[in-house]
C-alpha cells in the first residue's frame, strides 16, 4: 500500500532537514521541502499530499496560516503548524483556519506521529460528512422538484392524451389527401414528443421507480456507446474484465443514464478525440469515505477529452435545469444529468463526477452488486 504523503513548508533548512527524516523514518513519503508560502500552494495543487507540515513564521509576504488557508479551502489538505512559539494569538489565528493541529518546536517523533495521523483522520472525517450533508442537501431539493414535476407530469399527459384523441377524431373525418390532413399529422407527432418529454420527468419525480431486473451490464454499456457515437468521428475504448458480476437494475433507465452521460461528452468534445470507459468489481469500505452502504459494487467510468469545467460549475452539475456554456462534457440542458443522478440514487448507487477546464471530465458510477442467488 502506496505511504501517506506529507509535504514539509518549512525556510529553515536545518530544521527542514530534521523533519524530513524525521517523517522518512516514521514511514510517510515527503513529497518535496518548500520555503515559502507561495510556492507550497502550487506545490499542493500538483502533489495533492494527504497532509502538510507548515511553519508559522516564513521569511516570506504570506506566513504559513495564511497559506494554510489558501490550502485547505482549495484542495482540502489538512494543515499541522510548527512553530517555536505558543501564545495564544497564533493559537486564536490557527483555529481560524481549520488547523488540525498545532506543535511545539522542538518535538518528538512520537508526538509527530500521534498529530499527523490524528489531522489525517480528522480530515478525511471532515470531508465524508460534507460530502453526505451534499448529498442529503441535493436529494432533498430533488424530492421536492421531483414531486412537483410528477405531478404537472401526469396532468399534462392527461391534456395530451385529450388532445391526441380530438386529433384523431379529426383525421377520421378527412380524406387522405385534404390540406389539413398534413397539418394534423404535424400535430400528432408533436403530441407524441410531447409525450416522451413527460416520461422524463415522470423517471425525475417519484413516479420513476426502477423495474429491476439480473443482469450483466457491459453489453449494454458498450451497445449504447457505440450507437451514440456513431455519427462522429470520436473513437471508444473499453477496458472490461472477464470477471464481471451481476446487478440488478432497471435497463432501460440504466440506459437513460448512459446515454446522457455520452451525449454530454460527444458536445464537449467536438466529434473528435477518445472517449473511454473503464468497468470494474470493487469492494466498499467505510474507509472508502462514499456515501454507499459497504460492499461489492460494480464501478463505471467514463473518461473525455472535452473542455472541462470549473469548480464552481462542477458543484451545480447534478442540480435541476442548471446549463452553462462553459461546462464541457456536463452542458447539461434541462434535467438530463439531473435524471442520471435521480436514477443512480433509486438504485441504492452512487454518481460522481471529476473535472478540470481543458482537461476533460470523468465521471463515475457505483451500482450494488446483485444479492440473489445466481440462476
């Protein structure tokens, strides 16, 4: 198992030196030694360590808890001071900014030890239970949508199928050949597409609740690829193991789901590039830090090569009706992803997404394995 990553801040090359074996020999892998605040923050954004060790006092425009706060806010990495003081002012401005510990300089490997792991635990703590009050937070806003758009839903099928079956009485009474024969053709067809719209939204609201049924879904997934691609000149790759296991699921929302996703990455992407999927078995923990009930699942990604997207868009992604012209693979329209995210969660699932402007999107699905007994 790859070792925990911690980065050192430290100007003080004895001292740096000292904490690095110090750390080496406590088993973690220092990712680099930085004097300066600036610099760690760039250094972060490229390492991504599990932990940093920052000194107060840098000779330097930005001290360490202000880089400790530009740290934290962007990338979630916790933050342990070292400083050769303890008054209570730094004590009041570390507190300030979430710092999940704080040493006395000189220290001891044991007490170093203790401090880090307990950061590190504290953090990913942290960061699980933001992670759930989102994802309670979004369901909610959802259910509430969702029960609103069932209904409008089925009083406007209601409507349709009113106006559907005048439009038929209508074509009754015309010869084949009459102007308005074409006019009402136009009509119903019209009245049909209408029709499909308010399947979705019934699939977004609670009337949606998956009809499951055992299956295995690479053929599926592969099948629906392929077809959404066709057009284009952007090429698949599929990485699947023989191993694969069985789900249950509702296919032709799973399908819904698919479609969505590879729809929005053909946008992002301009018809050209590669689009890859990645299928796997895996096992969750609760050391896994998803909000998924433990065990086995099987895991989907789909990897673009589009624009990306910022942070800022990249948390509104699943929200109802949210388009922005600069979401990249996510240029969602209406409630597509919406949808995708109502149907993964009615299948006890998970749907996540990463994303970085320029640098495409990737998004992830967890769908439970099947409990039944293999027939």
């Amino acid at each position: 198992m790859e070792s925990t990553k911690i980065m050192v801040v430290e100007d003080n090359t004895t001292v740096a030196a000292d904490c690095r074996e110090c750390l080496i020999n406590l088993g973690y892998n220092v990712t680099s030694i930085q004097a300066s605040g600036e610099e760690a923050i760039i250094k972060a954004q490229t390492e991504l360590p599990d932990a940093v060790l920052m000194d107060i006092h840098l000779r330097d425009k930005m001290d360490g808890i202000k880089a400790a706060e530009n740290i934290y806010n962007r990338f979630e990495i916790p933050v342990v001071f070292l400083s050769a003081y303890g008054d209570r002012k730094l004590l009041k401005r570390a507190k300030k900014v979430g710092s999940f510990g704080y040493l006395i300089k000189p220290f001891e490997e044991r007490e170093l030890y203790a401090t880090l792991e307990m950061a590190i635990y504290k953090a990913k703590s942290e960061k699980k239970h933001k992670q759930m009050e989102s994802q309670i937070q979004l369901l909610q806003k959802m259910e509430s949508i969702g029960t609103l758009a069932g209904g409008l839903a089925h009083d406007f099928n209601n409507l349709l199928y009113m106006i559907l079956g005048n439009i038929n009485l209508a074509e009754d009474n015309l010869q084949y050949g009459d102007p308005a024969f074409k006019n009402l053709k136009k009509a119903e067809k019209a009245c049909l597409r209408a029709h499909e719209l308010t399947k979705k939204l019934i699939t977004f609201s609670k009337g949606g609740c998956p009809v499951k049924e055992k299956t295995y879904i690479d053929e599926l997934v592969r099948d629906v690829v392929i077809a959404t691609l066709q057009e284009s000149a952007i090429q698949s790759e599929f990485s699947i193991p023989n191993d694969i296991i069985q789900i249950e699921i509702d296919t032709n929302q799973i399908k819904q789901v698919v479609t969505n996703i590879v729809v929005n990455a053909k946008e992002a992407m301009n018809d050209k590039g590669l689009f890859k999927v990645y299928y796997d078995s895996v096992d969750i923990t609760i050391e896994d830090n998803l909000t998924l009930t433990p065990g086995k699942y099987v895991k989907l990604s789909f990897k673009d090569q589009g624009t990306g997207m910022s942070k800022q868009n990249l948390n509104k992604i699943f929200d109802p009706y949210f388009s922005t012209k600069e979401m990249g693979a996510q240029k969602a329209q209406g409630l597509g992803l919406a949808i995708c995210h109502s149907i993964i969660t009615r299948h006890n699932g998970l749907i996540t997404v990463k994303s970085e402007p320029e640098k495409g999107s990737a998004f992830t699905i967890y769908l439970p394995a099947s409990t039944s007994k293999v027939v």
